[in-house]
C-alpha cells in the first residue's frame, strides 16, 4: 500500500473534468493571433474569390456584374483624372461636418439625459418620435429652408445622427452603477464633479462605440444628401453611373465608401484602446 499523499489525484475525483471546445468555437474567450488574422484574410478574400469565379466562369453581363479587373480599371481611370479624389473629398467634408456637430451636440445632450431623470421625462419622448422620422423624409422640408447649397447636405446628416447618438449615450449613462454616485458623494464630491469624473471616464467606452456604430449611419445619409444637386461626391458619382449604366463605377463608389468606413471603424477602435485601456483590458 502507498501512503504518499497526493493531493492532485483527490482533486481530480471530486473535481469534474470539464470538455474544452475547439479553438474556433470557443464562447466569450480569445483565439490565438495566428486564427484570427487567417480569419480575417479570408473574410475579404473569399467574396473576392467567389466575385472572380463568377465574372470570370459564369455567363454574365458585365452591365450587372463587372469583374474585379474592369473595376480595377474604372478605379485607375477615375483617378488619373482626379475626379474620385475630388468626390471622396466632397463625401468626406460633408460627413465629418455633420457628424462632428451631430456628435458635439448629442454627447452632452444624452449624459445629461441618462443622469437627469426630469430631462429624460422632458427630452426622450420628442427625440424617441424623431428617432421614427426617416431622415430623408425632410429633404423637401431642407431644400425649401436652406436651398440646394451644401447646408440642405449637413443638415440632413445632422439629423439622421444627432438622436440615434443622444438617445445611445442615454442608454449608456442609464446603468452607471448608483452605488458608484452614492460613493461619490459620500466622499465629498459635489454634482459636477460626479458627471464630469465619475459618470464621464465611466460611459466613455459606451460613448466612442455609439460614435463609431452612427458614423456608419452618416455615410449611408451622404448618399442621399448628394442627390440635392450635388456636383461633386461619391453618391453622386453613383447616381450618374447608374444613369448610364457604367456600373464597374457604381462598384467603385461602393468600394471606396467601405474602405473609409473600415478605416474610420479601425480608428475607432484604436481610440477605444488609447483612452481607454482599463475598458479594453476588460473586454
């Protein structure tokens, strides 16, 4: 008989061995680096893969689906002739002014909603009401009060982010734990304070993600907003080549419009990772 104690084979007789999942299947936990960069490369070369196979082996009409070498081509064409740079310019100033006062005006707006019940009560009823009002709605309402200038265009991206992202923020600053303000106060700090370093630094993760999920919502609404007699911007540059059929330009406005996005969404995110590392290091 063995009288050496150990302690390991006690603790696995007790203690259920519990059945690991594969590495992809594995529920609100990290995959390794190497999985999830061969992931994303295939989230973007498999649709690019599937587009080439079709264009090229399947009998298709270019006029419905051009290959990925004649957009390609339409890109370069579009370039040296500098008209694309001049409409992702003009797409570009249109979203970031209107996003920008869009979000300067409903971050305040909507932590003063979450924090304030009687603003709340006031505010959420109307913005809820406007929340339901598609934002295109207004553009006969916007030409006959502001013209066919560029304000109609910034107004009306104004108005498809300002209450989706105050009404975000409000739901944001809603669940800030109350005994986290209770401590607040006890320790001294007065109402001000409380909002702007307890309550801010608290729902600032919460704040840069809705900024990042509207934003999104902007690029759709400059599309529209550049049929108002626009001259120059990637939506019009989609509308004219659907006019006349060119759509390997229709693909490259498309195109164009997703890389920004993508790039503003990674920026995003890297702001998230900067500011907010103790958020980050949780997720």
């Amino acid at each position: 008989m063995n009288d050496s104690f150990n302690p390991r084979s006690i603790q696995s007789l007790i203690k259920p061995k519990t059945i690991r999942p594969t590495v992809f299947w594995r529920l609100a936990e990290d995959i390794p680096k190497p999985l999830n960069t061969a992931l994303i490369i295939t989230s973007i070369a498999l649709p690019l893969l599937v587009w080439w196979l079709v264009t090229t082996f399947g009998n298709v009409d270019p006029k419905f689906l051009p290959s990925p070498g004649k957009v390609m081509e339409a890109f370069e064409r579009l370039w040296q002739t500098r008209e694309l740079l001049k409409d992702t310019v003009a797409s570009l100033w249109r979203v970031g002014v209107g996003f920008f006062f869009a979000a300067v005006f409903s971050i305040p707006v909507g932590i003063l909603m979450g924090s304030f019940p009687s603003i709340r009560a006031l505010l959420e009823p109307l913005f809820g009401l406007m929340r339901y009002m598609p934002a295109p709605a207004f553009i006969p309402l916007l030409i006959l009060y502001l013209g066919i200038g560029e304000e109609p265009k910034i107004t009306l991206i104004f108005i498809g982010v300002f209450f989706f992202n105050a009404l975000m923020v409000m739901d944001t600053v809603k669940f800030v734990p109350k005994d986290l303000i209770e401590a607040t106060y006890i320790l001294g700090g007065n109402r001000w304070e409380t909002l702007t370093q307890v309550i801010f630094p608290h729902v600032l993760p919460g704040i840069i993600d809705a900024c990042r999920i509207n934003l999104a919502a902007a690029w759709q609404l400059v599309i529209v907003s550049e049929l108002i007699a626009a001259t120059e911007g990637l939506g019009r540059r989609i509308s004219v080549a659907g006019r006349f059929l060119r759509t390997d330009e229709i693909f490259v406005g498309l195109i164009v419009i997703g890389a920004i996005g993508l790039a503003f969404d990674l920026l995003f995110q890297y702001l998230l990772r900067v500011s907010c590392k103790w958020a980050s290091q949780q997720r």
